[in-house]
C-alpha cells in the first residue's frame, strides 16, 4: 500500500496480486480496485511508446535499406555504364596483337623471327615457306577474319605452342606432331605463303 501511495502504481498492482493470492483480505481487494486502473492507464502509455519507438525504428531501418539499395542500383548503373561505353570505343579487330598476347603482335612484327629473318620483324617467313619470306603486302584480313583461326587463337593450349614456336622457331617440328596445334601451324603458313 505504501507503493500506492508514493503513486508506483504498477508496483504496487503486483504487490497487492501477490498479497491477495498469499492471504485474501477486503482491504487489500479494495486497494487494488483502487491501484489496478491507475496501473493499466501507465502500461498501456508504456507499450504505446514502446510500440511507437519500434515504429519509428523499423522506419528509419526501412529508410536505411531504401538508401542502400538505391546507392547499390546507382553504382550498378554506373558500372554498367562504363563498361558499355568502353566496349563501345574498343574497335573490333586485334590491336597490338592476337588474344592470348602474342608479344608485339603480328603488325609490328614478330619479336626474334624465324630463321633468315631480320631482327624485329618476319621478312624471312615461316621455316618451309617461300624463300625470301613473306611478301610485302600479306592481307591480315585473311587470318584475322578466319573463324577457325580465331577460335583457335582462344585456346590456351595453341597459344602457347604458337608462342613457344615465336620464341624458338626449331620447335616448330615438336608442336607439328600434336593433332590439334598443326592444322592451325598449317593453316597460317598457307595464308602466310600468299598466292604462289
């Protein structure tokens, strides 16, 4: 009762339960009708903020999520953006090289030659080809519009023979033996040998 006084009403509701339930007594019955409403009028303000505090909350996690998500689309766009307009100014053909990165590619020449050729670029052809190497005007167009070379030149395992033969021309005969690497050596020695 002293609770209910000092006006701690839900305090004091719990005691008086507890006190009824322990030893029934009008008094404290009285008391009670007394505190209870006072104690229901505190806990229904209590768990209206509580649930307005969770509102607001769920709002501003809500809110959160929004600006996440939205700053996540952004740099999506941004990227796919870039990645478009990058693909768009890269012209179609090879510059500087085949894929797979055959050092200076064939319009600068192929570094180190073949036999019979000149340092830097390949007047002395390919080994078998034509005495005097390859002519001045080779069409690049040929091999490069190729489709079976093109999708050769994707294949690690020919890329690497072929760079193997750039750098030592003498294991030209080693990579001829493997079935799947010397049609593709045959194909762009004849398209190298030019009209005959």
């Amino acid at each position: 009762m002293a609770r209910a006084m000092l006006g701690q009403w839900e305090e004091a509701a719990k005691d008086l339960h507890v006190a009824s339930k322990l030893d029934y007594d009008e008094e404290i019955s009285a008391v009670l009708k007394k505190v209870e409403p006072n104690a229901h009028r505190i806990e229904e303000h209590r768990r209206k903020y509580d649930r307005l505090r969770k509102e607001r909350e769920e709002r501003k996690l809500e809110r959160e999520r929004q600006r996440r998500r939205a700053e996540a689309q952004a740099a999506y766009e941004k990227a796919k953006k870039q990645e478009q307009s990058s693909s768009s100014r890269k012209p179609s053909g090879m510059p500087g090289g085949f894929p797979g990165g055959m050092p200076g590619g064939f319009p600068g020449g192929m570094p180190g030659g073949f036999p019979g050729s000149t340092p830097g670029g390949m007047p002395g052809g390919f080994p078998g080809s034509t005495p005097g190497g390859m002519p001045g005007n080779v069409d690049f167009s040929k091999i490069l519009n190729d489709p079976d070379l093109m999708t050769a030149f994707k294949d690690p395992e020919i890329m690497a023979a072929l760079q193997d033969v750039m750098k030592n021309p003498a294991n030209l005969a080693k990579h001829q033996a493997n079935p799947k690497v010397a049609p593709i050596i045959a194909k762009m020695m004849s398209k190298f040998a030019g009209p005959q």
